[in-house]
C-alpha cells in the first residue's frame, strides 16, 4: 500500500504516533464504524496497528 505520516491526531490510541510514518495496510469507511469516518489501518515501527482518520494523516513519498 502505501505510508502516511500522522499530522494532526485527535484521538487517544494514535496521539502517541504523532509525527511518526507508518505502512497503512487496510482502509475503513463510514459503512465499518459507527461515527460515520473515513480512514486507514496503519502499522508502525513498533508492530502495532492503529486506526487514523484521513484528516489525522497525510501521504509520504517512498523516500522520506
């Protein structure tokens, strides 16, 4: 897929990852939760996988 770096976070869980580039591995839509959002599945350096909203992110070229 491709790397977002985590720009604005607004929730606890990605709060920590903040400034921080990870794969996205998966997306979810407004159809796959309850508050209606877009985003992705992100996975860091670390190995954990979090859930970003699209305006929490932006997308990172291959050589950053």
């Amino acid at each position: 897929m491709h790397r977002v770096r985590i720009t604005q976070p607004r929730y606890e869980q990605i709060r920590p990852y903040a400034g921080q580039i990870g794969e996205v591995i998966g997306h979810w839509s407004a159809e796959t939760n309850q508050d209606g959002r877009e985003g992705y599945l992100v996975e860091f350096p670390d190995g954990n996988v979090v859930g970003v909203a699209e305006d929490e992110a932006e997308a990172v070229a291959n050589d950053d």
